[in-house]
C-alpha cells in the first residue's frame, strides 16, 4: 500500500520532478533529517552548527547517510565539496538540515525510509537528529492507519450490534448481518491483496474498503433481513417470505449497488492513484456485500427457518417474535405522524429544510484547498514534530524548482541572466543555479506556504518568465497548481457520469421523468451541507473538542471532496431507492400519491434511519483516527449519511412528492413505451401495507374517533379520504 497519491501524475510539475530525479539524481528531497546540536557545558564562540568539532560530525553524519543503500543524493549543512548553505542553517545556529533524495518509486522509498531513520534517528554525537519529509511521513502514516483500523473495528462492533438487536428483535437475526459483515470484510481484503500486485492502492483504501464493508453489509442484509420478516408477519410460509424478499427487497439492493458502483467508478476518471484505489476499493466493497445479501443471507434463512428468532429480545415498538400476534390496538408512531405533519404542510416544510440545507452549505463558499503532506499526522506525530520545526526555523525554502533539461548553445551569461529575472519577482527570497549533464536547473526559495493562493501566483509569475530553452516548473507549489487544474478539467466529466447513471437508474426503476431529477437535485443539497460542515470544523478549526484533535491547515485536500462526493452520492441514493421502491409499490396498488408516500415512508422510514444508524456509527468510529484525513473522511460521510436519512428522507422527499402530486409519475409517451421494454416491473403491483406491530396502514388518516377533525385539518388539495384531488 502506499501513503500518498493524491497529486496529478502527469502534470508538468511531475515532469519537472522526473527530469531532476533521472537526468541530474537531483529533485525534491524525500527524507529531511533535522539536526540540532545539544547543549554543550562549553558552548563556543561562534554558532553550534559551526564549531570545528560539530562540522566533523555533521560530515560524518552526511557520510553515514550517502552511503545507505536507496540514497540517490544527500544535500547537507555541513557538505565536504561546497560552502556551507545558510538555507539549511536555522536562524539561531543550533539547528541545520541533511536531505536526502531516496531512489524508486514511493513504495521503495518509503520501504527505505522505514529501515534507514532507525539507524540515524535520536542521539548522533552531539546531535539529537529526528527525521520528517514525505518518506518518513508516508511510514508513520501506515502504522497510525493499522492501529486505527483495529481500534475502529472494535469500536464499531458493539454499537452496531445494539442496533441490529434494536431492529430486528433477536439475537439470531442481528448476527447474520454481523457475519455477513465480516465475511464481506474478509473478501474485501482478498481483493485488495490482488490489486496492489497489480496496480498502485493507498493505504487509505483499506480504512475506506472496511468503513464501507461494515456498513453496506449490514445495510443491505437489513432490507432484505427486514422485508423477510415483514412477509413472515403477514402470514407467508418462511419460504415463500425468502422469495419474496429476495425478488422486492433483494431487487431494490442490486439497484442500490449499481448505482453506488456507478458513482465510485466516476473516481477512475481522475488519474491520482489515491482516487483509483478507492474506486477500486469501493466497487469490490459493493459487489461483495451485494451478493452477501442476495446469495448468502436468503440461503441462511432458508436453513435457518424458524431458528432465526432465537433468543428473542424486547425493544419498545417491536414485534417479539416475527409471527407474534397483538391482541391490542397498535398505538401510533412517529414515522405516520410525521407522515401526516408533512402531507398538512408540504410547502413550509420542503422551504424550511431547503433553508436549513443552505445555511449548512454556506462555509463550503470559502474552502481552500491544497495537497496531503505531514500534517495529516497527529500532532505528537514525530514527523510532524519534526516538520513543523523545519516550517519555523527554516522558513526560506524552495516551493518551485525550474528545470532546464537542455541547455544547447545557452551561455553562462544567458542562464545568470534569466536566473537574475526569476530572483527579481516579489515573492523571491533568492536563487540557486545548478548545471550538470548539459542542463541545469533552478531552485527558487520563498517563504511563501506552497498551498496557497501565494504560492500559486508565485508558480505563475515564475512560469511567466521568458526562459533562454524549454523548461518546465516544479516543486510543491507548482504540483498543487497542476493537481488542481487537472481535477477542475476531470470533475465536469465525472459528474455528468454520475449525473447520467443516476437518472437512468432511476427511470428504469421508477418510469418516471421528475423522480430521477428531484433525486439528483435533493442529493447535490444534501451533500453540499456537509461539504461546508467540513469546511467549517476541519478548514476553520471549529469544534475541534467534539471531533478530537488534528492540526488545522487553513485548507482541505484537493481529493477529498471529489472521494466524499462519489462515495456520499451513492450512499445517497441507497436510500432513495429504496424509500422509492416501497412508495412506488404502494402507489401501484392505491394511485394515490400522498398516501403512498404516507403508507411508504411508515414502512421503511424507520428501517432507513436504522440502516443509516449503523452507517453513521461505523464512520464515527473510523472518524476517531489519528490521521486527520481518515477523521475528515468519516466525519464527512457520516454528516451525508445522517442528513439524507432524516432531514431529507423524512422531511424533503415527502414534502415534494406531496406537492408534485400525479406529476411524480409522468413521462412523456415514448419513454413510458420504453421503459414497459426494458424498465423494471414488480412481480407484485398490490401495495403492501404495514404489518399490525408497525402502526396503521394509511400513517395520514388516524383512528376513526378522530376522523372528522383530521378531515377538517387536511390541506385544500387533498379530498375528505385524504386522496390526492388531482
């Protein structure tokens, strides 16, 4: 696996990295040891990093590391064949820097990293020497990703189970989604095996792939768990119940995970390796827990039988066992009476959390983004330490590299000449000029934060400068300038794609041409409120006690909005289809729109706030990370997951339902010839209702006693049966 990914590989940027690393063993260095001198009882006159005998022992301190294998180049402080760099010399002369540029690819060098700092961290002669930079971050990276991932897992199994006790009623039944979860897991990593033989995957895939294990596994297998049961209280013999779950519910999954695989591989339009790897990750994930809850979970019932209300347990609300029968009244819940509120007041209401969805998107006007480096460590992290010490005392480093592969007939007179007008720009602290091999190259020191609107322009000033030969410009500023622009091209692309399957998904589901739109529309709402949540807690550093602490950088990585959003969007419209397939099934039956979304928001409404329960418990867990990037991944879906399951599941979806009335279901005539070709068409088209232990069948009409009042109270386009007028 591997700890980075998330910048453009063939960008100029890169270009201009590769032409350093392979034509000149030069480049961005890839592993920083900071070297401070320790107190001495004798300090000497001059500065420490100065004094004869600290300058030998930084030499032998160079030495030791050119000589390890997978050092290309070592640039150091104390270097035998040049002056001393006051670049690389903090400002109080205790402290001064060795960089070295490791060889390989990331995965080598991080590998060489992991076996090289052992031997030169910590007490060094008079030197305390701590090591940072992306190879030794990319290390510190996987062991933090491996404790968290088994410090999620098991924060996450308790809570988890608790809800599936809390759904389903026994012990049996709460374990068979459990075990599917964890079989699902177990295939999952199988797969991640066999892919990073075959193509780069970050390490962040693995966190990812189990969050979304855990979570699809039981979410899929409680629809179909779930709508067995349903069956099995209506009276149905258990196999008859598994037929019929798995041809309604099991149907609804398979649409669910179509769609959901559909907005992951909108990641394989970018190029970043980081992005791949959870598209790969994510459609593996699906697939898997797909087939665990169409294959494996209905032929566990089928064994099962009876057996699968052993150990029943008692949850106020629920049937005891799945074939008990109440002898009394059920007493009204809260899924009908919100029903009944939203079909009163379907305009106020779809106002009022529209309102509430913008005042959540609105920081997400003001993010900044930038690129992954050390500070997605925790703060204790010593990498991390050890960067932002190099951030403080070593302020005039180099954000752009300019490389001249050839210089052809190019004087020295003509390469100081252009060097002198780069050295002129405002934000330039100084230049130095390297030749070797026919070439030369640039190195631009700024003080200037490389992931910044500064550094930016600093990149553009730069390659603004007329140069004597073809260059090209690198560095970091200028590869969070390329990433950028590379993602800001690739993004319309990938949305249409995700734009076109979800409204084609959804016409084949539902025959309609406003229900794919409306879906499309309330998701991008939905997600965008937790874009600016993001924004608000990780950007601008809010609430930092609530999701624990991590280092606020003034800006979020470039690839994680485009990663919650597929992910985000397909979880999204998990729920719509489902919460459509039960309406449109009840309104086959009845042709009425307001009580079909009534009837079918009592009957699934609460198991999709279940089923979102879990999801949201399992990516808090995995929000408890000590990788702020992990922390911002789960606090991010589990801000998407819970607003779509309530506030727009059981507020906004009814309230415009209710509102377009017939509408929901119109399509001009040769799409509804269409879609009676090739649309998905129930083997059922009577309405299912509740089942006694679930409340009453029409959520929106209450007990008789009440029924004159209730008629009074029903808005002017519904009739005296509470019908839709139109």
């Amino acid at each position: 696996m591997r700890s980075g990914g998330t910048a453009a590989p063939d960008v100029e940027a890169t270009r201009a990295d590769a032409e350093l690393t392979d034509r000149f063993d030069a480049g961005v260095p890839n592993l920083v040891l900071l070297a401070r001198v320790r107190p001495m009882p004798d300090p000497p006159r001059r500065s420490a990093v100065d004094s004869p005998a600290v300058r030998a022992a930084g030499q032998r301190l160079t030495d030791r590391l050119a000589a390890l294998p997978g050092v290309l180049s070592v640039r150091s402080y104390w270097d035998r064949a040049t002056r001393p760099d006051p670049t690389l010399r903090a400002h109080d002369g205790t402290t001064a820097l060795v960089t070295a540029k490791l060889s390989g690819e990331e995965s080598e060098w991080r590998h060489a990293a992991a076996r090289i700092v052992p031997q030169l961290d910590g007490e060094q002669g008079p030197f305390e020497v701590s090591a940072t930079g992306p190879a030794q971050v990319g290390v510190e990276i996987d062991r933090h990703s491996k404790e968290d991932l088994l410090h999620a897992e098991l924060l996450a199994a308790l809570p988890m189970l608790l809800v599936l006790l809390a759904v389903l009623g026994s012990v049996a039944a709460a374990l068979l989604p459990a075990f599917l979860a964890v079989l699902s897991v177990l295939v999952t990593f199988a797969g991640l095996r066999v892919l990073s033989l075959l193509t780069p995957v970050s390490v962040y895939a693995v966190n990812m792939a189990t969050a979304l294990t855990l979570a699809l596994s039981v979410d899929y297998s409680l629809f179909v768990l779930s709508r067995y049961r349903e069956e099995v209280r209506s009276g149905r013999d258990r196999q008859a119940a598994v037929q019929t779950a798995v041809s309604t519910a099991g149907r609804t999954v398979l649409y669910s995970a179509a769609t959901l695989s559909v907005s992951l591989s909108a990641l394989l339009l970018f190029p970043q390796y980081f992005l791949r790897s959870f598209a790969y990750a994510g459609i593996c994930v699906t697939v898997v827990s797909a087939a665990g809850a169409v294959l494996v979970l209905p032929a566990l019932l089928a064994v099962l039988g009876e057996r699968v209300d052993t150990w029943p347990v008692r949850t106020p609300g629920l049937t005891r066992r799945a074939t008990a029968r109440t002898a009394r009244p059920p007493k009204e819940h809260f899924w009908p009476r919100l029903a009944r509120a939203v079909a009163r007041r379907p305009g106020p209401v779809a106002l009022a959390v529209t309102a509430l969805l913008l005042v959540l998107a609105a920081p997400f006007a003001h993010a900044r983004f930038g690129l992954l480096d050390d500070r997605s460590l925790p703060p204790g992290a010593a990498a991390h330490r050890a960067a932002d010490q190099v951030r403080e005392q070593f302020p005039a480093q180099a954000p752009v590299t300019v490389v001249l592969p050839r210089l052809g007939r190019t004087t020295a007179k003509e390469l100081a000449t252009y060097a002198g007008r780069v050295e002129d720009l405002p934000q330039v602290r100084g230049v130095g000029v390297s030749r070797a091999a026919g070439g030369a190259w640039l190195t631009v020191r700024s003080d200037t934060e490389p992931y910044s609107g500064a550094g930016a322009d600093l990149v553009r000033q730069v390659r603004a400068v007329p140069a004597p030969v073809p260059h090209l410009v690198g560095g970091p500023a200028a590869l969070f300038v390329d990433t950028s622009d590379d993602l800001a091209t690739r993004l319309p692309w990938a949305l249409a794609m995700i734009a076109s399957a979800t409204l084609l998904v959804l016409f084949l589901f539902t025959g309609s041409v406003l229900l794919p739109l409306k879906g499309l529309v309330l998701n991008l709402l939905s997600l965008t409120a937790s874009f600016g949540a993001m924004v608000y807690v990780f950007q601008e550093g809010h609430l930092r006690w609530l999701v624990g602490d991590f280092t606020v950088t003034g800006y979020l990585d470039t690839a994680i909005p485009v990663l919650v959003f597929c992910i985000g969007f397909g979880l999204s419209m998990d729920y719509e289809v489902f919460l459509l397939s039960r309406v449109r099934e009840q309104y086959l039956g009845c042709r009425d729109t307001t009580a079909a979304v009534a009837d079918g928001l009592q009957v699934c409404g609460r198991l999709i706030t279940s089923a979102a329960a879990v999801l949201v418990v399992v990516f808090v867990a995995f929000a408890t990370s000590q990788v702020a990037l992990v922390k911002l991944f789960g606090i991010g879906l589990a801000l998407a997951v819970a607003l779509d399951a309530t506030v727009v599941r059981g507020l906004l979806v009814p309230a415009v339902m209710v509102l377009a009335g017939r509408a929901n279901w119109w399509a001009p005539a040769p799409l509804r010839r269409l879609h009676r070709r090739v649309g998905l068409h129930d083997e059922s088209t009577g309405p299912r209702t509740a089942s006694r232990a679930d409340g009453p069948a029409n959520p929106r009409l209450p007990p008789p006693r009440d029924r004159q009042a209730h008629q009074k109270s029903l808005p002017h386009h519904l009739n005296r049966k509470g019908q839709d007028r139109s």
